[in-house]
C-alpha cells in the first residue's frame, strides 16, 4: 500500500475533540469526509496530518490552534448595547446570532456574556484559540495519476515558449 501524498484524495473516518475530551464532530458512519491533500478543503493540521497515512491506518493527531482555526482575535470580540438589537432576538450565552457585516455578507457571532443592559459578541470561529485532538481512520487513497502530475507540471512550466506539453503536442509561442 502507498502512503497517502500531495494531490492524493483520500477518504477518512474522524472524530474531533476538545483537549478536555468533549467531542466537537465526527464523520457520519454512512458518509466519510474525502478531501484531496494540498487543495486547502480542511484545516492544515489535519491535511499534513494525514500524509504518510495508509489505507487502513488509524491515528491520532494533535493539532495547534495555528495548524487550526488560528488564535482568538481579540478585535472579533465586541461588548454592545442591548438596545442596538431588535428586541425578538432571543440572547443567550452560547447561543449564535447571523448579523450582516460591514461588507454586507452574513456573519455569525457568538454570545459570551450577558449584562442588564449589554451583550458581547465573539466573531472568531468557535475553535479557534483551541488545539484540537482527531481520531482519524483513513478508508481510502486515491492516488494522483503521473498523467496528471505531468498534465500541471506541463501547465506551470509550459505558459511561455514552445514548451512541449505532457501529451507531447507542441505549444505555439507567445507574442
């Protein structure tokens, strides 16, 4: 069996926890996440993490918060006034509100203290500032073809000149 690589997609079995044992996520039994190594579609740590495994393998990993969801930025978090909020809105501690940001897209904040009059709203991922601990079983590697390595390697090098591409066809020149 060949370890899992760059450009591998692979398929995995995963359960996140906290460093307190609290689980966050896990993979649904009927459906595993799959993902290819160095597209960026899952957090650094886990992706490296990954790398070298086998078809079969199960690992732990352990993960920085800067291999995760980064630190907690102190900027994101905001005391307001309760007043400022439509009165239907239903605020508790722990509970998420979607407000629309500066740039009119949707973001999601998270209540973390309530006063009489105030309410703080936290903008950071709910995991960052945390390191995170996975139970990862990899069910699958699919390994990246050599047709398609030379395919981009071919696409990188050949933007100017006559370069052959992979399939040996000649490029025209650019002017």
């Amino acid at each position: 069996m060949l370890p899992a690589a760059m450009g591998d997609t692979v398929t995995v079995h995963y359960t996140g926890k906290l460093e307190n044992g609290e689980i966050f996520d896990a993979s649904p039994e009927d459906r595993p996440l799959q993902f290819i190594i160095g597209e960026n579609e899952v957090i650094p740590g886990f992706e490296q993490g990954v790398v070298g495994m086998v078809t079969g393998e199960k690992r732990t990993l352990t993960v920085s918060a800067d291999q995760a969801y980064g630190p907690k930025i102190k900027e994101q978090i905001e005391e307001i006034e309760k007043s400022q909020l439509p009165e239907e809105v239903d605020l508790k501690v722990g509970g998420r509100l979607e407000i629309t940001g500066q740039d009119g897209h949707p973001l999601y904040v998270q209540v973390t203290a309530l006063t009489e009059t105030t309410v703080t709203l936290d903008a950071n991922h709910p995991l960052a500032g945390k390191d995170l601990i996975f139970d990862v079983h990899l069910l699958q590697v699919k390994k990246t073809t050599d047709m398609f390595q030379k395919i981009m390697a071919g696409a990188l090098r050949g933007r100017k000149g006559s370069t052959p591409d992979p399939l040996g066809r000649k490029r025209p020149k650019n002017n």
